[in-house]
C-alpha cells in the first residue's frame, strides 16, 4: 500500500493531507534537485580537449536558492502546525449519531435544549500489560474491542495501570500515549460503520506485540443494543460469581488440592 489507511474520521483525514502535502512535496524538491544536477552537470562537463568551465555562482542566485528553500520549509511548518491543531479539535456529533437526532431525543423524551452543546462520548481507555480495557459512561467495560455509535465524537481518554502503551488506530486519527499516572486524550468521529483494527506501536513488554485493539463502529440503536447486552453479562457474571462466594469455599477448596499435584508433574 503506497498512502496510509483510508481515513474514516475528520482528525485522521487531516493526517492523511498533511502526509500528501508531505510526500508530494518530498518528491517533487527530489526531481527537481536531480534533474537540476544532471542538466549542470551535462552543460558544464569537460569536452574532448576541452577543460571543464568553472561554475561561478553569482550572490543574489545563491540567496534566491536559500530563499526560496527557507520559503517552502516555513510554510510546511506553519501548514503543520494548522492541521495538527484542526486534527486535535473534537467536532460535534452528526445527526446520524448519538444524541444527533433530535427524532431520537425527542422519543426518549431527553429533550435536549437546542442551544446546549452536546458532550462527545466518552470512554475510558486504560492499557495494561497486554490488553487495553475500555469503560463506558455506564461503568460498562469491554476488553480488546471498543463498541461505538456512528457519525459520533468519542474522545478517548487515555490511561495505564503499569507502563506506557500507544493506542492507535489507524483509519480513526494518529498514535496516542497512554502513561501510568497521567491523563492524555485524542478523539475521532467515525464516518462509517465497520471495524478498524488498531496497531501494536510501542514496545510495552514481551507480549505489546499481541496487544492489539479493534474499534467496531455501529449504528446507535446497535449500540445501544450491545450496551445493554454487555451490562446483561457482566451483571450476570457478577452474580454468579457473588452466589459462588455466598455458597460457601468447600466448593472452592477440594478442586484446588486435587488440581495441585498435576502442576507439579513432569521433568
Ligand atoms: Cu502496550
């Protein structure tokens, strides 16, 4: 693949133009700086009996040269700093996301006040060593997979319980630091429904190469479906657990002595 991941979200189509711009650029200066030098070095080549002609560069062309390349590296510079700062913006969700349609606040009887801005979705993303968990506004949490509405501002924040991980997804905005104790963030817009896998980036131990994440972008009644779903099994597991617990440890006990003899088998 020559470019990057197609972008499906605002903040990773910035990075997609900055990386063109970039590249185009690139290219360009590196045809020009070769043709320039094959064509001087074709017109001023030494002939058959002939010494080569000495080159003397008048000032005001070694200025315009140096000018004009301190010229284009301050405009990439400034056009960086404007798209990087754009990428970081958290735009507002669209109307076919959460909280977007007034159809839908209206049936749920939310009623939001027109002028009140709505808040992004957030999720609490914290790394650990090898998996990343993902917590919901409802203290709902899923491992690996992070479920989202469509067309909706999701701003991640970005945590660790022990070292520094990087979460990235590539088709959703650029490589984010998650570090123990402190809080990062970034954010992303998903414009189509799918799954867009994320990358392992940053050594975090023997296993960070395993330590992927997907983000599986669905429609808002399918997200909230599979909210409500995910709430179901884990409250489930929680009692089942909980009543486990209650029953009493003779339960628990007799399995683990009978199973100890078998760890301690072999060379
Ligand atoms: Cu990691």
């Amino acid at each position: 693949m020559l470019g990057p991941e197609t972008a499906n979200s605002p903040n990773a189509d910035d990075l997609n133009t900055l990386y063109w711009v970039m590249l185009i650029v690139a290219g360009a200066l590196a045809v020009a700086i070769n043709v320039a030098l094959v064509a001087l070095a074709v017109r001023f080549r030494a002939r058959r009996g002939a010494a080569p002609r000495r080159l003397g560069i008048r000032r005001p062309a070694q200025f315009l040269m140096g000018g004009m390349f301190a010229g284009l590296a301050a405009l990439i510079f400034v056009l960086g700093v404007l798209v990087t700062s754009d990428a970081s913006e958290v735009e507002a969700s669209g109307a076919e996301g959460l909280q977007g349609s007034t159809e839908r606040t209206a049936q749920r009887g939310l009623g939001l006040p027109a002028s009140e801005e709505v808040e992004p979705l957030e999720i609490e993303a914290s790394g650990q060593q090898w998996v990343w968990r993902y917590e919901y506004p409802d203290s709902t949490f899923s491992y690996y997979e992070l479920v989202v509405p469509v067309d909706t501002a999701v701003v991640v924040k970005l945590g660790s319980t022990d070292v520094v991980h990087r979460w990235w997804v590539p088709g959703l905005g650029g490589k984010f630091d998650a570090v123990p104790e402190q809080e990062n963030q970034t954010w992303f817009k998903a414009d189509e429904e799918g799954v867009y896998e994320g990358a392992s980036y940053q050594f975090s131990g023997a296993s960070y190469a395993a330590m992927r994440t997907a983000v599986r972008v669905v429609s808002v009644t399918e997200y909230e479906a599979w909210l409500q779903q995910q709430a179901d099994g884990i409250q489930e597991a929680q009692s089942f657990v909980q009543e486990q617990v209650a029953a009493g440890t003779e339960l628990a006990e007799p399995e683990q002595t009978s199973e100890q003899p078998s760890a301690e088998e072999g060379p």
